[in-house]
C-alpha cells in the first residue's frame, strides 16, 4: 500500500479568511465511528501532495510531535472560481481494516494503430473506474494499453482491463473505456450564391435588392438631357 505522508496542525478555531491569508488552508476530517475535526495544512505542501496522491492514493495526516497518524482519502478540493485557489479540503477516515470504496485512474499508454497509420483521433470514454477493496491493495492508478485499437470498429471496454488482485470493479464490463475516432473531413467553406433576379418575380418581403439591381415595380430609370443652347439665340441683334 502506497501512502504519502502530510503533516496537519489544529485550527483552533480561526476564521477560513485568516486560515488562507497565513497561506493555509482549512480541513476538515470524517468518517464513519470517528469524530470531525478540523484541521489546516500548507498551501503549497497540500498541493504537491494532491498532485502525486489524487483521490486514490492512502495519505497519512501527522502532526508536529508525531504522536497521530491518520490515513485518509481526499474527498473534495473545493476552489475558489475566481482566482482557481484551493479554498477548503474534505479528509474521509479510512479503517485499514475494511474495505473502501473509490475511484482509480485509468491512463492510456502505448500508441493505438488506428491513430499512427489511419490519422485517427484516440478518445478516452472513461478516465476512472470505481472500485471496492482493502486499503492496502488500492494503487494509485491503472495503465491502459491502447494498441490493440488497429481500426474505427476496435474499442477497450472494462473487461478488457488489466485489474490488480484485490480489486473488485463495480463498473458494468461491456462499458467502453477507448476508442478511435475516424478523421473528420475538411468542409470546404462555399462563397454564396446570389440568384440573378426573374423578371415578373415577386419579392420576399422584407428582402434588399443587391446594389446595382432594379427594384421590381419601380419606375424604369429616364435619363434627362438637357439641351446645349444655340450661339446667337436668345439675344436680340443690334440693327446696323
């Protein structure tokens, strides 16, 4: 059983905004037979932790003297949805004795022939499947070997799965976990066509003619000519 070690300290009552201002964050601890507590950890120790331990992986929560451990799973990480900073932690007590029930990552390895030699797109169904068992055989994730995906009709469902001993999945078998996708092809963008207008054809309502075009029932266009007057006409002639 693989377990991360994470030093807590005891919150004594402060507030959750002077709890992260001191660059903590505030916890909490439950379970089934045990009492809540709650407790706070460092920022950025939690996030190292969190990041090789997720959801799946036994975490020991100590104190300075080293007088209590723990062992938990994380539950919850709750964010801030402004700044995305971890703003409370759930820690669920785990009887190492009894079997527990989780999720485990499932992560795709290897190169899939329907992608290398068809241009395919690999797509991943499911990223986790919930199991049931001892603490001491929970492993940290399950590795998902993708190339046996040699076409668009091959997929790797539950079954398929190559599951630690210890482990019972509670996920149906027949789900699929990967796949690959056919390519999609390349929609040529068309300029519009614009219909020469009909003569006699009634207009849609509400519809501009394009520029240049005659408006059906409108007066043809007259052109106006103005005439040039003659030299001498218009002026009265001085008898010699």
């Amino acid at each position: 059983m693989e377990t991360i070690a994470l030093e807590i300290q005891p919150r004594k009552g402060m507030r959750a905004r002077l709890v992260r201002i001191q660059d903590q964050i505030p916890a909490v601890y439950y379970g089934a037979g045990v009492a809540p507590e709650h407790f706070t950890v460092h920022y950025q120790t939690f996030r190292k932790v969190y990041s090789k331990a997720g959801k799946s992986t036994i975490v020991s929560l100590h104190d300075e003297a080293g007088k209590r451990e723990l062992p938990v799973l994380i539950q919850e990480v709750q964010y801030n949805p402004v700044s995305d900073q971890m703003i409370h932690i759930d820690f669920i007590a785990v009887d190492l004795s009894k079997k527990l029930r989780t999720h485990i990552p499932l992560v795709l390895t290897g190169v899939a022939p329907a992608v290398k030699d068809l241009a395919g797109v690999l797509v991943q169904n499911k990223p986790s499947i919930e199991v049931t068992c001892l603490p001491k055989d929970l492993v940290h994730e399950i590795t998902v070997d993708v190339s046996s995906l040699v076409d668009f009709h091959t997929s790797i469902k539950i079954r398929d799965l190559q599951i630690p001993t210890g482990i019972t999945v509670l996920d149906a078998p027949e789900i699929t976990v990967a796949t690959v996708s056919a390519p999609r092809a390349e929609e040529v963008e068309a300029a519009p066509v614009v219909a020469a207008p009909v003569e006699g054809a009634v207009p849609v309502e509400g519809a501009v003619p394009a520029e240049g075009a005659a408006v059906p029932g409108a007066p043809a266009a007259t052109t106006v000519v103005t005439p040039t007057p003659e030299k001498g006409k218009g002026k009265d002639k001085k008898k010699g």
